[in-house]
C-alpha cells in the first residue's frame, strides 16, 4: 500500500467526511475561542498549550522562496493563539531565521522564546548563549535550556546567574530520548529548575512511567518534542480512518489525535512539533481548541492506535 503523507491523510479526512480540511487562509479557529493555555508552576505564567520547533524546518537561507513559508507559518500561528517558539544553536540558521522573519512580520515581542546551550566549559557558553541572544534578537530570552543535557552542571549555574541578573526569565534541561529520562527525572528532584524538554508520544510513552509524574510533583514545566515520532506516526495510520467519537473531542485530523492524546496529560505544558508548512501549522494549532480528553477516552485512544 502506498504511503501517504500527512497532506493526503488531510485531504482524505475531507473527503471521507471525518473533519474540516485546513487551508493556511481559511482556519476554523476564527472563532470567540482561546487556545488552551497551561500555567508554568513556578511562576503561574500562562502560556499556549500547542507552539512550534525548528529543527530542520527553520534551517534555511535568506531567499525569499526559502523564507515565505516560514514567515505565513509565524503570521498564522500568531493568529491561532501560538506563541512558544523552540530552537537551538544545534540547528544551523534557525535562530537568526527565528529573529528575523518575528521582526519582518511585525511581532518580535509576541512570542515566547526558548532556546538551548549546546557546548562544553562555562565561558563557552556564556558566549553560544550570548550569540543566541543577538541572533534570536533579545535583550532578554525567555528560556533556555541545557540541550541534550551536555555538561549540564556548569550551564545551569550559569543560568542560576542569569535568571538572578534577568538576563533570562526561566531555564530548564532537555533531552529527546528515552534513555535519557532517569536522568532528567534525577534532575527535576535534585535541581531548581522551570522547565524539562522530552519525547513522549502515543507511541513512545517511556515517560509516562515516572518521568511525567516526576515534573508535576516537583513543579516542573514540562515541554514535548517529537510528539510524532519524527513522522513515524502518520506513517502508522496510512489509510486508517479516524475513530467517529474523535469529533467529541474535537479531533479533525490525524495529527490532532496524536497531540490532543499528549496535551491530554496534565503535567504537559505545551507541545512543539515542528514544520515549514503553514497548512500544517494550522492544523497542529488545532488541537489546542476544544474538547480534551479524560483518562478514559486516553485509553481509549491508545487502545484504537495500537489496534490499527
């Protein structure tokens, strides 16, 4: 059978009737809705449920044909009720494309930024952290994180600094697999800190062990990354119709399934999954609207997934 990609599983959604086709122009969210918003523990800021990352789709040029999307992606997500934008020095341009293209639409300071430290030694980064600032185009950054938890000790003192000094609002630890979740869980119980990354998917659900629970007890914002698998996901359900109680929870595509089965959890603060394609956009700022699920359906959702 062939695979379809995630714009034909859209478009057979339409067809078959399961849910609204979302064009990047005509979003069904105009509404007198609000996109769920999640409170970050340590200091009760709300911020949106679903953002944005920019691995790979933000590494770009400065051509006009490469920069386009990415700018309707912004202006769109700005109009959704988005806000939480991830990068990091590890992804090539992203950050300078960040810093430009929030400039160029008219809303630098719309946005929450996060961004990431990613080297060895304190002076080394002291200097990447300072060279995200200048490229992501703040005075001050919103959160930063020590990326894949390299030489995680010496930047988080440095972040204490920070954060004391106001250069930084709030700081945090990532990782993006699951090999990595008992020391992340080590670090939410031992170390003050505002925010962990991690992956956690409808597939991928190692964090629901401990590492979840282990955020909220400590009062820990929790951010997820590859909430799809890396793609894997839409692969799985090539062809698969949605279940017709998903409309209950107002659940119109395929990536809504799999990310209202994350922000379903209530230890998660936002969801950032990632892309260049402003349709897409849309639809994965869709499932911060409606109807969430409760435990139950959550099950139910899972058992549905892995039946396909």
């Amino acid at each position: 059978m062939k695979t379809l990609s995630r714009r034909e599983l859209l478009k057979m959604s339409a067809s078959l009737g399961l849910g609204a086709f979302f064009s990047p122009f005509l979003s069904i969210l105009e509404h007198n809705r609000q996109m769920l918003k999640r409170a970050i523990p340590s200091s009760g800021e709300m911020i949106p449920a679903v953002g944005l990352g920019t691995w790979i789709q933000f590494d770009v040029g400065s051509s006009d044909s490469e920069r386009d999307p990415l700018r309707k992606v912004l202006e769109l997500m700005v109009k959704q009720g988005g806000k939480v934008i991830d990068s990091s020095p590890m992804y090539g341009n992203a950050e300078e494309v960040v810093g430009d293209l929030t400039v160029d639409i008219g809303h630098p300071d719309h946005f929450f930024y996060a961004t990431k430290v990613w080297t060895r030694g304190r002076e080394s980064g002291i200097n990447q952290m300072n060279a995200s600032m200048r490229k992501m185009r703040r005075e001050t950054m919103d959160l930063i994180q020590v990326h894949n938890l390299v030489d995680w000790q010496t930047h988080l003192a440095t972040l204490d600094e920070w954060k004391e000094e106001g250069k930084i609002r709030y700081k945090g630890v990532t990782h993006y697999t699951d090999a990595s979740h008992d020391d992340l869980e080590e670090i939410i119980r031992g170390r003050d800190i505002d925010f962990v990354q991690f992956n956690y998917s409808i597939r991928e659900r190692n964090a629901e062990k401990s590492l979840l629970d282990a955020a909220m007890d400590n009062d820990v914002a929790v951010l997820i990354n590859q909430p799809y698998g890396g793609g894997s996901l839409f692969q799985a359900v090539s062809g698969k119709a949605l279940p017709g109680w998903a409309s209950e929870y107002d659940i119109s595509s395929w990536g809504q399934f799999f990310l209202k089965y994350i922000l379903s959890h209530p230890a998660v603060t936002c969801v950032i999954p990632g892309t260049s394609d402003p349709e897409h956009l849309v639809d994965n700022m869709g499932a911060g609207y409606g109807k969430m699920p409760d435990e139950k359906t959550r099950k139910e959702m899972l058992r549905y997934f892995n039946n396909l």
